[in-house]
C-alpha cells in the first residue's frame, strides 16, 4: 500500500488548505492509499480526520516561534525540538511521497526539514498557496508593488505584515536562508504545483525556475456548494427579500481585500442594490456604513452555500490574490463573480460566468455588476453551475494530484 504524507500548519476544514489537505487525504483513502497528515498540534489541537493524523510541537512551540518571528523575523527557523520530532516520525512513517502544502505557520524549522528532504530519497511534491517560500519575508507583495524578490530582499516594505515582525528587519538574510534550503532538493526529486498560472509565471522567475512546475486547481465540494431556490428565506438576510444582494466573503477583511472598495461602492450603487459582507469581525463592523450588511465569520459550509445562492452577484475586489477559493464557491451555487484583474483571481471566470476590472476601478464594478444583475437569472445560475462541475468540482481537481504522485513514483 502506497503511503502519502501531507503537511499543512492547519487541519481546520474551515480554513481553505486545511480543507484542501483532508479531502486530498479522504481521496488516497478511497482509492487505496494510506494516507497521513502533519499539523501544528499548536494551531488546531487534536482533530478527527479520514487520515492518519501526525500532530507536530504543541501551543507552547506556537508561542516561542511566534515571539522570535515578531522580535527577530526569523519566521520558520524555530521550533527545532518539534521538527526534529517530525523527522524523527517520517522516518519511522517512510512514507513514499511527502506532499508539503505550507510550512509556515509557526510549527516548523525549514532549514532542518530541508536538510532531510535533502538527503532523502523520498519524492516531494510542493503545493504553494502563496509566495512566501521565494521571498524575505512577506507571503504576497503584489498590493505593496514590490519585486525585489527577483534579485534579493532587503528593507522590506511589508514587515509589520504576516508573519509581522516589529523587531530587525532580516528580509536580506530570510531570502538567503530560503534559497539555500529551498533549492537543496534535487530539482528531478521534488516537483512543484501552482494554483493558478499567474502564481506559475511567478515562481518561474525566482530563484525556484529550474524545478518542474505544474498547475493544479484548487477544487471545491459541489455537492455542499450547489445552488439553493429557497436561499434567500433561510439565509441571514431574509430580510433583504427585495433587493438586489452584492455578496463579499472572506476570513479576514482588508484593503487588500477590497474592504473600502466595497464602502466606496455602497455609495454607487442603486438604492435597490444591498452589499452583503460575510465575515466581518465586530471592530470592522462599528467602520461600515448603514447601507452595508455585516455577518459574522460562519465555519458552516452549508450555511455559506446558502448565502452565495441567495446572492445576485459575488463581489471579490481583491488586490492580491492567487486563485481565490471564493469565486469558485459563488459559482459553484449559481452565483456570478465580479473581480479584479490581479494575481489568478480571473482565471476562474468566463464571459458568461464573471467579469473583471482594473483593481480600484469602483465605477467599472458598479456597471459590472448590474450588468449580470440585469441578465437572465436562470440562465447566468446554469452557466455557473456548468462551469463549476466541468472546471473545478474537487473529485476532478484532486484526481490530477494522483496522476502527479503516480508519474513521480514511475520515474523515481
């Protein structure tokens, strides 16, 4: 029996890798494979999974790691006693393939974890979710405009952003670090897997280019995210039964997230429109305008599906993003997306499923979205749902991790 052994900071099937990392693990399962996950024990404590769990360090580690990322900026370069602990683990484990989804998260030292992989036989597979592992320190540097990541980081603009530090700035040294560790791995031994092709261009110009790099799509549950007729009266805005509803999600609202884009655009929009925001802490709250709804953050899947299918239109005004798990859960309940142009955000959306604007364009969103507003709601609903099962229903996008596992161990 073949053994596969993930690893991801989190397990939570609320957080969008925790979620991807247990259906993959569900799917080596069905079809025969012994199936393994690592976690920060820190982060999520002990949860029930399809796979073997392997819960790495433990809160006090989450703390030491955090308190040495936010002195001294050395994200990942802590918890030595738990990593050695892992490895020790792997090696019992001997799994034939490790498949790594993130790595920061304060529960690992990527220098040790490397310096393993290194002198081990074991194929790696590489899913970057984000642009952390090629730069000094930040995990997405679009909205700061910055690309010293191509050469070399140094006086990092975004050091009070995740994973903040409010001490040094050791972005010079970080990019050194990474680059060492990070490319010790045999390129014929470890392949690398982007979510979206804007985020494959990218890696193909850092100091990773010379490792295989393919796309795999993130994939969402169709069966839970599907179009619901009686949403809108079961849902948490029933009271908003005769308008049109602008729906934003997400976990944590920002200006890179569009969060004062959408307060711009509640002054744009015809009074028969309502802007409805999931996810939306009590401070942020107290920010918005009256003609904005505000809900708290929901881990129930179901209860998010009925909110994308009682939307008009989803709104996704993000200014860095790599392939937004959210547009594909709008449309998989019928929803059409509005989004824009930056990072794989658009690389979800057809004509007839979406539209995109230049990022701060409040007046191109505006017509956008009254233009699907407008159009035959049947008929944008099907398209949604066609495109979703066809493009990125999880049993199909996760199957493509398979074929990628069983050429690796053809040829390893």
């Amino acid at each position: 029996m073949k053994k596969l052994l993930q690893i991801n900071p989190v397990i939570r099937t609320s957080t969008s890798t925790g979620r991807i990392m247990q259906e993959i693990g569900s799917m080596a399962v069905k079809r025969g494979w012994e199936s393994h996950i690592a976690y920060s024990r820190g982060r999520d404590g002990i949860k029930e999974s399809r796979s073997h769990i392997i819960p790495v360090g433990s809160g006090i580690d989450v703390i030491s790691h955090a308190l040495q990322t936010r002195l001294l900026d050395r994200h990942g370069l802590a918890s030595r006693t738990a990593t050695r602990d892992f490895i020790n683990k792997v090696q019992s484990l001997s799994p034939d393939i490790i498949h790594i989804h993130n790595i920061h998260g304060y529960f690992l030292n990527y220098r040790l974890l490397f310096e393993f992989l290194a002198l081990t036989d074991i194929p790696v597979v590489w899913t970057i979710h984000d642009c952390w592992l090629f730069t000094g320190h930040c995990y997405h540097y679009t909205f700061a405009g910055c690309d010293r990541w191509q050469s070399g980081c140094h006086h990092c603009p975004q050091k009070h952003k995740f994973p903040a530090t409010y001490g040094i700035d050791r972005s010079r040294r970080n990019y050194a670090d990474k680059l060492k560790a990070f490319t010790s791995v045999p390129p014929g031994r470890m392949t690398l897997v982007t979510v979206s092709q804007w985020l494959r261009g990218e890696i193909q110009r850092s100091f990773l280019r010379d490792y295989p790099v393919e796309v795999i799509r993130n994939g969402v549950d169709t069966g839970i995210f599907r179009p619901q007729t009686d949403s809108r009266t079961s849902s948490p805005i029933s009271d908003t039964a005769h308008k049109k509803i602008v729906l934003g999600v997400a976990g944590i609202w920002s200006r890179e997230k569009g969060l004062d884009d959408f307060i711009s655009l509640a002054s744009v929009l015809p009074a028969d429109y309502r802007i409805v925001l999931a996810g939306i802490d009590k401070t942020t709250a107290r920010r918005l305008p009256a003609a904005i709804t505000a809900l708290p953050r929901t881990a129930d899947t179901a209860a998010l599906s009925a909110l994308y299918s009682a939307a008009t239109v989803f709104v996704n005004p993000t200014y860095q993003d790599n392939y937004p798990t959210v547009n594909l859960e709008a449309m998989a309940c019928g929803t059409p997306v509005v989004t824009y142009r930056t990072g794989g955000s658009t690389e979800s959306i057809t004509p007839a499923t979406g539209a995109s604007v230049e990022p701060g364009d409040i007046n191109g969103l505006a017509e956008a979205i009254i233009r699907f507003a407008e159009a035959d709601p049947a008929a944008t609903c099907s398209a949604c749902r066609s495109h979703a099962l066809a493009s990125f229903d999880k049993d199909l996008c996760y199957g493509h991790y398979f074929d990628l596992y069983n050429r690796v161990l053809t040829h390893h």
